[in-house]
C-alpha cells in the first residue's frame, strides 16, 4: 500500500511503466494524457511497488488537476469487490487496505474540486468508522468511488452519495467526535 | 420460536415510544464506539421522536462550533497552526470554555485517525473536507435518526439548516428572535400546554434549594410567562426553557431518553413518563 501511495504522491510514471502496473493491478491504462506522467518508475518483483527517480514536471500537475488518482481508485473498487463472502480477518484487512489508499487519495484531492472532497471526506468518515462493513454499507461505499472515478461531479453527486450513506447508517459527525466513555449530560 | 411468538414480540417492539433529548442526539451521531451502547438501548423502542427545540440546541452546542473549527481552518496554512490559532482566540475566555473543548476535542479525535504521511497542507484540506461534510449532512442524519420530529413550537431557528454559499463559507447562524417580529410559536404552544409548565414549575419551586440552576431559571421564566406568553419569543429567554420545551413538545411519548438527570427525572415525574439514561444505561420507573 505504502507503495501505491509513493506513486500519487510523487505526481505520475512514463505511460509504458504506468501500463505494466495497471495490467498487474488489474487496472485500465490511463492516458498520459489524462495524468501527463512523464518519470522514471520502478516496479518491484510483484509488479505493485512504483518509486519515482525524479520529481515530476509542473505541468503533469497541472494535466492531473480535477481529477483523483486513477489508480488508486481502481484498486480501491477491486477491494470492495473483494468483500462479498470473505471471513471477519479478511475483512478487516481489505478494510485497512481501503483506509490506506482513501488516505492517500488526498494528495490528488487537493488538486481537485470541492464536490470530490466532499465525496472523499463521506467516504473516509464511512470506513473509519465500520469494522466489518455490510453489503449495503458496500454498496454505496462503491457509488462513492465510482463518483470519485469522475472528472465532473456537481452538487447533486455530493448531495445524493450524502443521504445514501446517512441511510445506512453512517454518522457524518462521527470522525469529529470524541470516543471516550461519556460522563454527563450536556 | 415460532412464527406467531416472533411477530408478536415484534408488534410490542413497535408499541414502544420514546422522546429523545438534546444530550442523547449528540451522543448518538458520534463515533461507534462511543454510540453503540446508546442505539442499543433506544432499539427497543419502535418509534422515536424528538423536538425541533432539540434540533436548534443540537446545532448551537455544536454545528456551531464546528463552524468555527470551519472558519479557523482556512485562516492558518497548515493543520499543525490550527490548535494554536483556536487557542489564542477563545483560550483565555471563561465564557468560550464550551467552544473551546468542542473544537478541540474535534481536532483530537481527528488527528488520532489521520495518516501523518500526508503533508500539513493536504491534511489541513482533509480536515476542512471534514468539517464541512459533518455542518452540511448533520440536518440529514438528524432527521433519519427518528420516527417523528415534534414541531410544537414552530422554532423558525431550528428549520434553517445549515449551508453553503458558493464562495465556500458555511452558515450555521441563529440569528436573534425578538418579540416586535415573532416568527415562531411558542407563546401559543405555551398558551396550550400552560397546566403542564405550571406544574413543572410548582415542582422546581418545591425542590427548593435542591433544584440545579437549570431548573430555577425555567422555573423563573415559566412564572413570568403566566400572565404574557409573548416574553418567550425572544432567543435569551426561550433557550432557558430549553428542556421543558422538548420534554412537554413529546409528552405524548411513552419514555424520554435524556443524559441530563438533574432535570429530566423531574421532568418526567411531572409528565408521568419512564425516564431512560442510554448513555449510563439507567432507567427510572414512571411514578405510580
């Protein structure tokens, strides 16, 4: 994980190495020109580590921005797809895997717009706070993604993935509170 | 057990009512581990309800104070100036003591589940994500989180929900009511429901110095109001009410759920209800 995250991070790899890793992941091969990478990367034997040699030019940046890392959004859907019928430690370890690349999805949201903010932010909340996730709270935490997945999100996207995770039953209050057992009243 | 025997514990489940509290609101939309015994506890009951006066202290105890969590974030750089931006503005006023534990406690738990690989700034619009997430999806929690929402007193504050401009500033004001432009109704609902607030202040006034400062200071306001109802309709003023408000607004519930003791035993001794504390998991027999 730590090394898909080293890949957004340091802002792209050349198209062919992003192709290699993508095809190992089991992920599309994204344009350069969508994400203008244009560095050297290194895979490791796995195929799912990627290191950057050197900083990626400005203008990558600038191609990459309003849209969320592609890959790691991928990867993302393919561990919730891994959820249905798997045991309490699987779950918990493709749970940590999600809370992982949904961390390092900020580095490309902060080149993106609100309205993707605001469906990362839901999301997050959402996977913090499950341990083992139902197959409705599954379901929408796909939609979010697949949201996420688009490089035009309006009001309506924000306002609906809102509700749809209220109904099952998240809490959008619960990452700013506090966790201690509680005393007194107000 | 068979089909019969599980559909009837299902009606009884259903038969069961309770009114839910500010206190207990809060305390079920924060983390699971913190809310988890509390949704236990309310599960019995098939029907909710709460008070749209609980709504309007639910969003001044805290989607306030979020908003200035909001507004602060944006003034600093880096989420790591934030503590200290929050501090030199409300840290050496008693009077912002409340606000202050919020907004820090907010920071607390989420700096104790953020990934500190993420730079200040990134995790500085993580945070904002955040906050604005929780202001703008709090109304919509709030209202799936019951059956029924009683609106007796037609608070015109609590019906404003918070938003956003498109600028990226939030509101979350509660600006001020006066009695030379009433937009609410409580002097009616105080009107229809008189005997009820007579009693509760005949019982504050018997506790004597037993009573919590609370309950004095609606036991005041109540004595005032008998002869012009029309002193409520003020923000000052009604907010002392507060409780009695939300506790008269679901008396036809069978059980209030309140985290509050001092108050809420009183009040449901007066209104002949079962009294459920689901945050310490007592409950108190309505009086014979």
């Amino acid at each position: 994980m730590s090394d898909l995250n080293c890949f957004e991070i340091t802002g792209g790899a050349t198209a062919e190495a992003q192709s290699i890793v993508a095809q190992t992941m089991g992920a599309p091969d994204y344009s350069p020109s969508v994400r203008g990478y244009d560095s050297t990367l290194t895979i490791d034997a796995n195929g799912e580590a990627a290191q950057l040699s050197r900083p990626a030019p400005i203008h990558a940046t600038k191609d990459a921005r309003g849209i969320l890392d592609q890959l790691l959004l991928t990867r993302a859907i393919e561990i919730v797809d891994s959820f249905e019928g798997c045991d309490v430690i699987d779950a918990s370890v493709n749970l940590e895997s999600l809370r992982g690349i949904v961390s390092q999805l900020w580095n490309s949201a902060v080149g993106s717009t609100r309205f993707h903010q605001d469906i990362l932010a839901g999301l997050e909340s959402a996977i913090l706070s499950i341990e083992v996730p139902t197959l409705g709270q599954l379901s929408v935490i796909r939609e979010a993604l697949t949201d996420l997945s688009q490089k035009v999100l309006t009001q309506a996207h924000v306002e609906i993935i809102r509700s749809e995770f209220v109904s099952r039953g998240f809490s959008p209050l619960a990452l700013l509170s506090n966790t201690e057992a509680c005393e007194d009243g107000e | 057990m068979s089909e019969v025997a599980s559909s009837k514990e299902v009606n009884q489940t259903r038969c069961r009512t309770v009114h839910i509290d500010t206190s207990v609101q809060i305390e079920r939309c924060k983390a699971p581990r913190r809310s988890d015994r509390i949704q236990k506890a309310l599960d019995i009951f098939g029907f909710k309800s709460t008070s749209s006066y609980a709504k309007l202290e639910f969003k001044r105890a805290w989607l306030q104070r979020l908003s200035y969590l909001y507004y602060a974030s944006q003034q600093v750089e880096r989420d790591d100036e934030l503590i200290g931006f929050i501090n030199d503005r409300l840290g050496s006023h008693p009077g912002h003591r409340n606000r202050l534990t919020t907004c820090l406690e907010g920071i607390e738990a989420f700096l104790s589940r953020i990934n500190e690989s993420l730079s200040p700034r990134v995790r500085l619009i993580r945070l904002q994500s955040h906050i604005r997430c929780a202001i703008l999806g709090a109304y919509k929690w709030w209202d799936c989180s019951v059956t029924h929402e009683y609106t007796g007193t037609r608070c015109k504050r609590a019906s404003e929900q918070p938003r956003e401009f498109l600028d990226g500033r939030i509101d979350v004001s509660i600006p001020n009511c006066r009695r030379n432009k009433i937009e609410c109704s409580i002097h009616r609902f105080f009107e229809q429901n008189k005997s009820i607030f007579i009693n509760v202040k005949d019982r504050i006034i018997a506790l004597g110095d037993k009573a919590s400062a609370e309950l004095t200071r609606a036991a005041d306001i109540i004595q005032s109001a008998e002869d012009n109802p029309e002193i409520l309709c003020d923000n000052q003023t009604c907010a002392k009410l507060g409780d009695a408000l939300i506790a008269v607004d679901g008396s036809a519930m069978e059980c209030f759920a309140a985290n509050n003791d001092k108050e809420w035993q009183l009040l449901s001794e007066v209104l002949g209800k079962e009294l459920l504390n689901p945050v310490r998991s007592t409950m108190h027999n309505r009086p014979s």
